[in-house]
DNA sequence: CAGAATTTGGGGAACGTTTCCCAATGTTCG
DNA sequence: CGAACATTGGGAAACGTTCCCCAAATTCTG
C-alpha cells in the first residue's frame, strides 16, 4: 500500500473554524439538536456549504449513530425483494438514513456473516428479509441492535415482524382454482427439516393455508403435496411427479412464481396446454407472471406496502428500543391471469 | 431514545488485558501485521475466541481500513447484476472485505447520493455497476476512493474499468440473423441525449456495433434503429413503431432482454409468431431468456467473469493506489435459441 | 567480543465525531 | 429586585481502533 494522500478531507473543524464557532456548535446543527440559535444555525450552514463538508459516518459511530440501514434480504435474485426494498426506500428517503444492502446466501453460515458485519459496522438497525437463521440467533441479533424481521412468521418480543398474510393467499389460490371447477388441486413445497424453523417459514404456512382451505371445501381426499424447493428446478421436478401420478392433477399451485416458472417447462415438455390441460398458479405476482406470453395467475403480496412497514417499525423501534413490540400481517390478494382456467374433464 | 444499554461488547483492550499483552499486541495480530511472535499470536488468538471479540468496523475506520467493499447498481430488478455480483463475491469471499450493495437509481442525483454515503462509510473501495453519473464525477470518486468502473466504456488513468465487448455482441447477433437469411434486421436502442456520456454507454456501442456490422454484410440500407428506452415498454413501443414501417423488418434486436420482453407482448398482440413471421434477440442471457416457453436467443455477458474481474483490478488498486489504470474488456458470445429463425418471406 | 542489526512488545497520540459538563447571559416571576 | 430558570455557546473527555515511535532483548557480523 502506498502513502500518496487525497487531499485531507474537510472535517467539523475545519467548519467551525471558519464559521468562528465550536465544534460543539457545529455538531448540534448537523443533528438539529437543541442550543443553537438560528443565528448560529444559519452561519454554521453557510460554512458547511462553502466547504462542501459531509460528515464522516465511521466518526460519528463512534459516539453517536452512523445513520445507516443494514438491508439483508437472501438474494437480489428474486424479483419480489425488489418491491420490499423500494417500499423501505420511499419510507426513508426524507430522513438521514442510507440503506445497505447485504446478501444472506441460503445457508445459516453465510446469513451469520452478513449480519455479523452489519453490527461491527454499527448499523442503526437492519431489516432482515426471509432469514433462514434460528430463532435464537435472531433474538441475539435483536438484542445488539434494533431488527424488524420480513416475511417469516411467528413473533418475539425482540423484534418487530411484518410478513403477508401466507395462509390467506393459499387459500385464495385453492378457492379460486375450486370456483373454477377443480378438485384435483395440487401443491409444491419447499422441503424444511429444521423443526424450529418448520412453523414460521412462508411456505409452511402457504402450505399448511393450502391444506385448511382443501378440506373447507370438502377436497380433503385430494389434498396432494410435493416437497422439493423453492426453485425454479424444483418445480420442474415436481411437475413431473405430479405428471407420473396415476390421476393427475387438473391444477398445479407452485408455491413461488420462479417455482410455477419450472412447472411450466416441464408441462411444455410433456406436450400439455396451459390451461386447456392443466391449470397453474404462482406465488408472489413477478414480473414473469405478468409477462403477457406467460400470463400467470398468481398471489400479489404488495411489496412496496411490506417494506413501507418494515421501516416505520424500523424507525419507531429505533427512537423507543423498549416498545413492546408489533406484528403487521398484510392481505395477499389474487391476480387472475390466463395460467388457471376450467378444467378440461370436469371431475 | 431512551438509554437503556445492551451489554458493552468485547473491545481490544479487553482482549489485551484478558491474554496480559497490549492492545497493539492485539492490534497486529488482527491486521496480521508485523511484529508479533508466534506464541503471542497464538495467546491472544485465543483470547480473541474465549471472548467472542469482534472489531469494531467503525472504529477501525477511524485509522485504518473498514474492509467493506461498496457495490453500487442501478436496481437489484436486473438479474444481470446479479451475476456480476456473484463474480464479485466469489472473488472477495477468502478476504476480510465485506460486500455491501447500495443501489444507485436511475438518476444522477441519487446515485450521487449513493456513492457520497459510501464515500463518507470510508469504504476501502467501491465497484459502479453502469454508473450514470458524469465522467468529471467518476473522476472525483475514483479521486476519494479506489475505484472500479464495470460496463461502461471509456477509461480514464483514475479508474479501472471492467466491460464487455458490447460492439462484438452487437455483431454477433447481426451475423447470426444474417446467415439465417434476414436482410430487414432492426434495432431498438436507448435514447441517450447527453453528449459526454454518449459514446460511453453500452448501448451506445452496441447501437455502433450494429451499423458497423450491417454495413459489414452489405446491410447498410437495412439499418434502422429505434430509440425509446431500455425497459419493457420501451421494447413495446419500439416493437410497435417498427411493426408500422411499411417495410417491416424480419428480424428485432433488442439491446436487452428486458426489452425484448416488452417486443415479445406486442408481437404476441399483433398476432405474430416468432421465430415463424418475425425474430427476435436480445442481450444479457438472463434467466428470463433461458425459460423455455420464451426461448429467446440472447447474448450472453458473463456477468460472473465480470465480476471477478473487478474484484481483482479493486484489490489491486487497493494495494497500489497509483498503479496506471486497466481496462478489462471480455467477449460476449451468443445463445442461440428459438426465438430466431430463417425468415418467412426471404427477400 | 564489541558493535550493528533485527526482532519483539508496548506507550501514547492520533482519527472525527458526539456528549457531558459548565459558564455566561438573558428572561420570568413572586 | 433578587432568585430561579432557560437559553446559548464552548471546553474537553470519551468512543475503539491503528500506527508512529521507542526500548529492551536477541541475533548477527567481522
């Protein structure tokens, strides 16, 4: 590493120097904090500007906050997170907060990490979107550092959680499909093993709202589950053993859109029309679903909403880190599109 | 904010009273610097577990480095990205830098704002992913902070730049609708107006590879060039426009997948069939052009290949701050898939 | 074996903020 | 009008590191 300097930085001294005031006085105005005058206020923002200061956010952590949001959502794969994230954006675009975002990957592991980082770097809260991590560690990651928890179910009184309503939109899906005519109505899930995790993650719910809304409308007999992953390959594979069943489905319900994405190739394989052959619904209103060749029924979650959410209790949670803390569910609502239609032979 | 205190974490000097040594002892075992025995480092390594000790990125700003890397993209919406950010990550992984992603927008203004904030978390380097922003800007980021350019051409001796051939691409895809016997092969761009970034922006010289290999295969009278914007509705406008000429074009080359989307609803709500009445390509090889029931001939960036470039060229420049600039630039290559094929009516 | 060079460990001053004070001045009120 | 109180501004001590030194001990060298 070599030593040529950019030129030093301007720091609080350099402004209160030429503002002929203390540093004590500067700090107050860049904080809005009480015992300036607007006199002071005035002059002290005059010499901000004139030297282009900003302040140094690894110094100010040192003391105060760093007046930044950590952001870890699994991957920026998904279409879906980007809705959360421009909800969180809108909510904080008129405060000092920036938004950092990290990616968990999948495993326990890499999620540690990422979020271990984000508390070295002092962040002044983070918003963990879909976390594979135990519930013990994100207890312990809320007790270093205010946390609202997306789209996972199941509450602590040291977070704040906002998630969708899962169990609705399943039902909504098997409501829809049923209306339609189906009976043969089936279900792709991804697997979990981890039993602590078992009840709180989206897709058990999504699949537990499947099951309830089968049996309320008497389809109980056919209830059908496939676990593979919430992947596009899972649902490729899933489609297929739910193509190998003796009386196969009339209508396939994937539990994610990139899910429904494989059982839509793998029925294009099989030679089989959508939805003359079989009907198909998604999770999560993608853009893919909307992409008109594809056209795919799908559950809209509204993202922008979850994520507007998540930053208010953020926020809230950030100014009374004692507050009891709050759940927001969200109502899913169904976009019908051209992937779901009346099943060829009615049962 | 009420005062209530989180248990003090582990600091240095804890750790140096814990293994009886000084906090620069355990300063250099961190930094694996020079100047420590190896019982020393063992003791205090331990010291380090039996604590739980992590440093304080914020404080270590103060001095040294904050080992965080900021990535900036303009939206995490690009599945693109996503590949790049995969290079990068993979590259970084057996470092101690961390990867932080902020997203830049699609103006100047907020990815100003962006880059400042990184800039101001004294990140050891950042990478911009298709930057906006002015080349005059660049310079002054690459001034503050080392920096690597990615997918925009143009260098400078401040910055590393990481691109991929974008006038090739264009040229392959010309060559391949070419040898399959299209003449009236048209191109949808994105309107630029700016003139310093004119020549520096993919599309742009994608745009230039176009006409270039056009008039390369005698072409010349054929081009015909669109200019709406790099979305889906841009690709359905653009679509729709070309579908009024007179003469349409047998073939549509969308300058990204995006946008071939949007050119695939209109030609699907005109009733066309592709690749039978019209072909299309687009560019990037995104997970949406690699589906099946889309099929859609595309060229493919290696975004991982990218992204591993430019971890590499930021590390190096990390270490040497003064070391002239390089420029990385890869070979696209084509996918070739159904959504192109011999013209109908050949001419 | 004396002197030089190298290795090892540590003391203490930065780094740029915020925040706890305290002092001076102005204001209110009984 | 004097005491209590509010307002205004600033001095200086944190915050948790790194890094420039220096001193002591050890090893090398001729």
């Amino acid at each position: 590493m070599d030593t040529s300097q950019p030129p030093r930085r301007v720091t609080i001294i350099d402004v209160a120097r030429h503002a002929n005031v203390s540093t004590t006085t500067v700090s107050k105005v860049l904080r809005n904090a009480y015992g300036a005058s607007p006199e002071m206020r005035a002059k002290v923002r005059e010499a901000i500007a004139e030297l282009g200061y900003r302040p140094d956010a690894a110094a100010r952590g040192m003391r105060g906050q760093t007046y930044t949001i950590g952001v870890m959502l699994p991957t920026i794969r998904n279409p879906f997170f980007a809705d959360i994230l421009d909800g969180l954006t809108d909510r904080l675009r008129d405060t000092d907060y920036q938004i950092l975002l990290g990616t968990g990957g999948d495993g326990e592991d890499t999620e540690e990490r990422m979020t271990d980082a984000m508390i070295d770097r002092r962040m002044d809260g983070v918003v963990l979107i879909a976390p594979v991590s135990s519930r013990a560690r994100l207890e312990q990651i809320a007790g270093l550092v205010p946390t609202v928890i997306v789209g996972r179910h199941g509450n602590s009184p040291l977070y704040d959680v906002v998630t969708d309503d899962d169990f609705v939109g399943a039902a909504l899906v098997v409501e829809h499909l049923s209306a339609l005519g189906h009976r043969r109505i089936a279900h792709i899930d991804h697997s979990e093993t981890d039993p602590t995790r078992l009840l709180e993650m989206p897709n058990a719910v999504r699949a537990e709202g499947y099951r309830h809304a089968m049996r309320a409308h008497g389809l109980a007999d056919e209830i059908d589950i496939v676990a593979t992953s919430y992947t596009q390959e899972g649902g490729y594979i899933g489609a297929q053993r739910l193509l190998a069943r003796p009386r196969r489905p009339t209508a396939i319900f994937a539990g994610a859109d990139f899910v429904a994405m494989g059982v839509l190739e793998a029925l294009a394989e099989a030679g089989l029309k959508v939805p003359e052959d079989i009907s198909v619904a998604g999770y999560d209103n993608t853009t893919f679903a909307a992409f008109a060749p594809v056209s795919l029924t799908s559950v809209d979650q509204a993202g922008h909403q979850i994520g507007s959410n998540a930053a208010r209790l953020l926020l809230e949670r950030i100014s009374h880190r004692q507050a009891p803390s709050s759940q927001v569910k969200l109502t899913p609502k169904l976009v019908v599109r051209g992937s779901t239609g009346r099943p060829s032979v009615p049962d």
